[in-house]
C-alpha cells in the first residue's frame, strides 16, 4: 500500500469514528449506552417494572417525565423497558384519562412502540418478533406503533382504565415476524405519562414560551436550557 493510500484509509477512518454519536457502544445503529434506570436494577422484564404510582400522583396534571435509552435493537434482541402504576378504583369510575409517551430525542431513528397491559399481573406479553409487520402485541389492552412526531419519531396513547388496579407498560424497539428482527435504531427516548389530555405550555415572556413550545415539539436539544428551560 502506498503512503498516500495509507493516509487515505487512515483519513476515513478517523472522519467514521468522529461522527459516531456519544454513548454509542459499537457500530451506528444497533447498540447505545444503558440509562439509569437499567444500570441500576433493570427494568427489562415485567417482574422488574419501575414503579411510577408516587412520580405521577405528586405531578398532579403535568407531566412526569423520565429520559431513557432504547440500548440494544438487532436482529435478535431488543431492549423493553417496563413500567408499573397503580389506578385507583375511584379515579377508574370517575374516568381518569392518562396519555402516555415515548418520543426519540436527538436519534431521528428511535422509533418506541408503546404497549399497555393490565389490570393485574394475569398476563403473558407477546414475543415481538413473533408478531405479523406493523402489529402490536394482541395481550396489551392499549398500544401505538411508532410515527412521525414533527420532525423526529414517536408513539403515543391516550389511554382510560377501565378498572382499578396496577397497570404495566412496555416500551420497546419495533420488530416483527418478518426476518429482519429489531430494526429500528438504539438510542434515546423520552418517557412521558400525565393525567388528562392537555398540556400547558408556557415561559415567563413571550420569547420564554416560544422555546418552551419548540422543546416539546422538536428533537433538537440545542434549545435546552436557553431561556430558563430545562427540560
């Protein structure tokens, strides 16, 4: 090989390794670092669900949001993340409504599927890649297949139990019967569950709101912190 083939290959490898996005562990897209949560215990089965019953009572009608990792989607495994919450039997007959979310962040290609289950531990979920294309597990009482959300992906379900009791949620990367596995990207989501269907967005001035509105519409986290905002 000649020298100027040699600082070729070496050109192109260091412009690959620099566009490689933090957290990633190993080629674009299969893998991305764990988030806090799976480091610290695992939530990747119903049995290991984080519960969020205190998180979403104390939020009253905001939201509660967590940041998370969707950290493995290949042809064979794709990472769940389960969350348990508690319904109340009044909050049931009076016809409480939560939506719940999971929008990628600044990977485009993160497309969450949500599912919900429940109520009670009486149910077995569905293997994803034994699933028809673009299906959900049949088990789950609600569900969303990933879409576009403005300029980046996500899912979303507005959801009424129907009774009181504790209801489960799994997050995961899409996949399905047709070879291919888990396709979509790892990378980062934002979790999010309130009670009711409107969201109040606001800042101190004018200025202050608009950022709060493209914050909450949009992927792009350079706005994060501007103008007092920081979520």
């Amino acid at each position: 090989m000649t020298m100027r083939r040699a600082l070729c290959v070496l050109a192109s490898l260091l412009l690959f390794s620099a566009v490689v996005p933090p957290g990633m562990a190993g080629a674009w897209p299969p893998t991305y670092a764990v988030d806090a949560y799976e480091a610290s215990g695992g939530d990747d089965i119903k049995a290991s669900a984080r519960i969020i019953t205190a998180q979403v009572a104390a939020a009253g009608h905001d939201p509660y949001t967590e940041a998370h990792t969707i950290d493995i989607a290949n042809a064979t495994t794709g990472d769940q993340d389960w969350y348990r919450f508690t319904v109340s039997s009044h909050d049931a007959v009076a016809g409480i409504v939560y939506v719940i979310e999971a929008v990628s962040n600044d990977s485009r290609d993160v497309n969450p599927v949500i599912e919900i289950y429940g109520p009670g531990l009486a149910f077995t979920p569905t293997d994803p890649l034994s699933l028809n294309p673009y299906t959900t597990d049949p088990v789950a009482i609600a569900s969303n297949i990933r879409g576009p959300w403005w300029d980046h992906l996500g899912a979303s379900v507005t959801f009424r139990p129907v009774a009181g009791g504790d209801y489960f949620i799994r997050i995961r990367p899409y996949g399905d019967n047709s070879g291919s596995g888990y396709f979509d990207n790892a990378g980062r989501y934002t979790f999010r569950i309130k009670v009711g269907t409107l969201t109040r967005i606001a800042g101190s001035n004018r200025i202050a709101t608009a950022v709060q509105a493209s914050v909450e519409r949009f992927a792009d986290i350079s706005l994060r912190g501007s103008m007092g905002t920081s979520t």
